[in-house]
C-alpha cells in the first residue's frame, strides 16, 4: 500500500480509504467490523465517516455508521493511534431537519457537532473533520452551471466556521480540518482566511470523482496542486455503474440503484454509453472494469486517497487491491479518448 501526506500535515494516509456510508443501513455492526479488520490487514490505514451516515440518510439512522466505528474502536483501543480517523459535520446543504434543525456551520452547532460525534465515535479526537456541504448555495450534485443569486442567505461565515474550527485544534478534539463538495472559490475562501490567520488550513477537499464525473479537473485539479490540499475522491465506481453491472438496463436486487430510487446522479442519459466504453477499454485490456475505474482515480496526481466501499468483503478486497495497478499508457490515452468525446455526463 502507498502512503501519502494529508496536506502539510505530518499524516501519511493510505492511498485507499475505507469508506463507511453503508454502516447501519445495507450493511452491519459486525460486517462494518469485519471491513475494518479486513481494510487494515491490507494496508488501510484512512476511515472515513459522517455524522449523518448511513446513505440514505434518515432520522432513525442518523448517527449510526458513527456508532459502528465506535465500538469498533472501543474493542481496540491500542490500535487508535494507528487509524487515521476522519468525520464529516452536516451543513445547511445537506438539507436534513433532523440535524440539529437543519442548522448550518455556526459556532453553537459545530460545537456540538463534534462533541456527539466524539461520543458516538467513542475517541477524545478525529485526525480529519470535514464541513460536509458549504452552507451557502453553491454548485453540487449534478450542477456545472454556477447561477449567482444577490441577496441570498449564505449561512454562516466561513470566518465563523474556521474560527471555531481553531477552538477545537486548540481544544484537542480535532487534529485538522478539511471541506468537502467544495468549489474552487470555497476551498480558496478557506485557505486565503486561514493564511491571514482566521483559523487552520483545510488539508483535503472530499469530493465525487471518476470516470463519469471530472469536473475536479477544471478548476480544483490547480487548487489541489498548487496548495497541498489533496483530493479524497468519493463515488469513484459512480455508484457501481462503472463496473458495469447495470448496463443494458441490468438492475442486480443487490445495487445501490435498484434499492434506492433516490440515486439519479449516475443514471443520466449519457451515462450508460460512457460507462459502457469504459468497461470495453477495460476489458480489450484485460482488466476488471471496476479496478481500472478504481486504478485511474487513484493514480491521479492531485489524489490523496481514494474513498471505496463495500457491502461485502469480496468487493472490498477486490477493491483495495486495485492500489497495486498502475494503467498502462495506452489505457490511459483510451480513457481520455471517451471522455473527449463524451465529457463528465454525470456532474
């Protein structure tokens, strides 16, 4: 497994991390602990959580996954030091009533954000916390086409945010801090207010990224080079699609798409031709579909880690084990041939 600096902090992460959306919903107590135990025989060393996991999220739910790797974590405290922990705290954007009212990023509510999560989590610290949404309106989800509105409420500064942000570096309870589903302006906004003092310096930006969606490469990709704030790629298969295993309109009872109508994102009308070509490619070179798809985000040069995840420990090891291949140049020319002629058709 590779290891890679998270920012300009003193963390490695694994080039692979352990995604944990599915806990409490498709998958359980004891699976989510036997991916653990199985992601860090392998070499993980990075989880990823948040606050309103599992996906789909509802209020009965709520907090779950949290809870799943807490008591993992209770069962194996000599080995905290050797996970690098990451949460996420809920926003506006997120758009969920049952989290604290809907509330934004504000003092009050990050404040007691983390401090249920830390119990839910059953640790004193997360290594990474992460705003989930930006407050205000902002591009996300299937939107390439920014529609500025004066007048609109934003939510809360992100001065306000970072501000409090530092108050819990300081506290202990937070090692470093990081956004997600952030725009180039946002993860600028940030990085400008914290070199002029207002708070810490974001080290990561988790955002959707693979072969049907790269619109990261447009203006983020520099962002992420230029400053030391990787990547944490998330939906890397695009929600299974391109391992292919919904082409010709296939709808395996086990999917993400066939459970949850609520999934749109990766069924657009040019997602299936794109996704089918990527499987071809894959498969004229001898590849599995889903560890190419998996192989190109990892091999990114703005990528810190690559978020994946599993409902079973087949996929996952198949997963991780696409960390040990590299695409052949060809492949590679192949890949941007389609995505050439048929661009980010799910945004």
């Amino acid at each position: 497994m590779e290891y890679r600096k998270l920012g300009r902090t003193d963390l490695s992460v694994s080039a692979i991390c352990l995604g944990t959306m599915t806990w409490g919903e498709q998958n359980t107590e004891a699976e989510g602990h036997a991916q653990i135990d199985l992601a860090l025989g392998m070499g993980v060393n990075f989880i990823d959580a948040a606050e309103m996991y599992p996906v789909p999220p509802t209020a009965e739910t709520y907090g779950r996954t949290e809870e799943i790797l807490g008591t993992w974590l209770a069962k194996n405290r000599a080995r905290r030091k050797d996970v690098i922990v990451a949460t996420k705290i809920a926003s506006r954007g997120n758009n969920l009533p049952h989290v604290r009212g809907g509330s934004g990023l504000n003092a009050k509510n990050i404040r007691a954000a983390i401090d249920a999560s830390l119990k839910r989590l059953q640790t004193d610290y997360v290594d990474l916390y992460q705003t989930h949404v930006p407050d205000r309106p902002a591009n996300r989800f299937g939107q390439l086409d920014y529609v500025h509105k004066p007048g609109t409420d934003d939510g809360a500064p992100i001065e306000e945010t970072l501000e409090t942000l530092a108050a819990l570096v300081k506290a202990g309870k937070v090692r470093h801090v990081g956004v997600s589903n952030e725009t180039p302006w946002g993860a600028m906004r940030h990085l400008i207010l914290a070199d002029a003092g207002k708070g810490p310096r974001i080290a990561s930006i988790q955002n959707a990224y693979n072969l049907l969606n790269r619109s990261f490469d447009v203006g983020l990709a520099e962002v992420a080079l230029r400053e030391q704030v990787g990547l944490l790629a998330y939906s890397p298969l695009g929600m299974g699609v391109l391992a292919g295993k919904y082409l010709g309109g296939a709808r395996p009872p086990e999917g993400r798409l066939t459970r949850y109508s609520r999934f749109q994102r990766y069924s657009t009308p040019r997602a299936e031709p794109a996704a089918a070509e990527y499987v071809r490619i894959a498969r004229a070179a001898g590849l599995d579909p889903a560890q190419m798809a998996l192989a190109f985000v990892t091999g990114r040069p703005f990528v810190t880690s690559n978020i994946i995840g599993a409902t079973n420990l087949v996929q996952l090891r198949a997963n991780i084990e696409s960390a040990k291949l590299t695409l052949p140049a060809d492949v590679l020319a192949e890949i941007d041939k389609v995505h050439a002629a048929n661009p980010n058709p799910c945004p």
